[in-house]
C-alpha cells in the first residue's frame, strides 16, 4: 500500500505537489491522472525516493522506500522506459538489477517469458523499438515479484497486442491482491483498467474515487425513456426523489430510478418503450471538466479560431 499524507514539494517560490494525501490499496488498480504540469511524475520519484519532500510523508507498506532493505522486493517502477545503457542486453539490464536485490536467474527468465522478450532478451537495448522497451520496463517492475506496481504510461509505443496484454496484466496483479498504480493520459484505457481514480491538478487533489462514480457524478445521471405514451410514464414514474424532464413529445430524461426500474414499471403497466438509455459521459469527458481550470496551456477554442479568421 502506498499512502501519502499532506505530501508536498516546493522548488523556490513554486509549489509542485501541495499538501496531497490519498492512498494505493491492495486489491486494486488506482489510476493516477493529471493535466501535464499537475505534478504526477514529480510525486511519483516522491514515492521511490528519488526526490524528497518539503513537507508531508509518504509511505511504501508503513515505510519510506529508503529504508526497506530491498526496495524491488515491496515496489516496482517504470517511470523512464529509455533510462537503460543502450549497450547492454535485455537480458544483462535485468541480471544486473537482480543481482543487486539477491534475486535469481530464473526470475530473470520468468519475467523475460512474461514480458514476450524471449526472442530478444539478447539483443541490445539501443536496437529496441518504443514497445521493447516499454515491455522490458514492466519486466524490471515485476523482477522483485512486488507487493506494489507503480507504472507511468505503460502502453506508450504499445500495438493493440502489447496493449491487451498490459491491460490482463494490471488486472491480474491486482486480483492477486497487489496494489497497482497506473499512470496514463490515456483516458479510455483507463477507465477499462482502473477501480479507483486519484486525479490531481496544479499539484492539489481533485478527486479521489472510485470510475464509476466519477463518471457517474460528471454525466448527472439519469436515464433516456422514449414511448408513444410519455404522458402516462411521466405519471407512472413521479416520485420524492425523481425529476422528469422532456425534450421533445415522446421523450423523458428521468434522473431518480435506474433504467431497470423504469422498464419494469413501463412493463407492468404495458407501456411500450421504444430507447431506455442510461446517459452519461466518458472518462475522458469528466476527467477534462474537471481539470479545466488546471491545466497551464488551453488551446485557442473553435469559436476564437474562426473569429480570427
């Protein structure tokens, strides 16, 4: 588990990471997201020590990463697929870091299997294409069979096999009762990878969540009825907590009961629907209202462009 308490990083007079707490269980797949300068990357090396706090904590399994004894064992990381000696094998890069954690040749070979970088585990990692390396950085997060997996846009460079395959991956590590982080700007994969949400913006949280929630929450609910006989459903679904609205003659947008409940009122009372349509919006939808005033570069809308033209 990792858990980060108040945790915050000031460079000068500018704040990076300002007073973040949330927590990666086990058991789960938490999807770390953020407008580019909201300062993912900067917590992250907070979290495997590669840069300190300025105030705040944050801790691996109830300790900082520096004082486990053999960090590869409780936390894996990919965070700079590049940052490998072009000159060295696939294969070396990982028996170098094994050798470091008391960790076996034939845990070498099991995470090279599982990576799909047999064919080229003796091959020169300057030679590797984006996806190779991409792969042999999850083999290097996974050598110490860790209790956590930390990963940053682990499907950049990915085909559609590579990135299926991440996606079993995550899921799987997590049904083992891992606790995985996945950071990602990529908003639809997210969403069919992740449980839990921890979004921030300018250094601050902004939601800490689960999806469906999320989206639930952004989109406003609420389901699409269409029936020849509104005026009868809209009377046959009126209650405390439901709003109806319309559209046009034979459409409702009913927040306050869920599509199953509508169809088994519409039913019972033999009222034909022609649409029952739950309506909410994308991952990436919710994840871009949210974040709006967060990001540090907004393109020109359509509307400016073409009143400047």
């Amino acid at each position: 588990m990792i858990e980060a308490r108040e945790l915050t990083k000031r460079y000068g007079d500018k704040t990076v990471v300002d007073h973040l707490s949330f927590t990666v269980k086990p058991g789960e797949v938490t999807g770390f997201l953020g407008p580019n300068g909201a300062g993912k990357s900067t917590t992250m090396r907070m979290i495997i020590g590669l840069d300190s706090p300025t105030a705040g904590s944050v801790t691996i399994n109830g300790r900082s990463y520096a004082k486990h004894g053999s960090p590869l064992h409780e936390i894996g990381t990919l965070l700079e697929a590049g940052s490998v000696h072009p000159g060295r094998t696939a294969f070396n890069h990982l028996m170098a870091l094994a050798y470091t954690h008391g960790i076996s040749r034939r845990r070498v070979d099991e995470v090279i299997e599982l990576a799909g970088l047999g064919s080229v585990a003796g091959k020169r990692v300057g030679a590797f294409s984006l996806g190779m390396g991409q792969r042999l950085g999850i083999a290097a997060a996974l050598l110490g069979d860790p209790a956590i997996v930390m990963l940053d846009e682990p499907v950049n460079g990915l085909d559609p096999e590579g990135v299926l395959w991440v996606r079993n991956l995550l899921s799987g590590l997590a049904d083992e009762g891992r606790a995985v982080m996945l950071s990602s700007h990529l908003m639809g994969e997210t969403a069919l990878i992740a449980d839990h949400l921890v979004i921030i913006g300018r250094g601050r949280l902004l939601a800490d969540t689960t999806v469906d929630d999320f989206v639930r929450e952004a989109g406003g609910g609420g389901v699409k009825v269409a029936t020849a006989e509104a005026g009868k459903l809209r009377s046959l679904l009126a209650g405390p907590d439901v709003t109806i609205s319309s559209s046009s003659a034979e459409e409702l947008l009913v927040s306050g009961r869920n599509a199953r409940e509508i169809g088994a009122i519409a039913a019972e009372h033999g009222v034909a629907l022609y649409e029952l349509t739950p309506q909410s919006v994308s991952l990436e939808e919710a994840f871009m209202e949210l974040t709006h005033d967060a990001v540090e570069y907004h393109s020109a809308s359509a509307d400016t462009e073409r009143k400047a033209a």
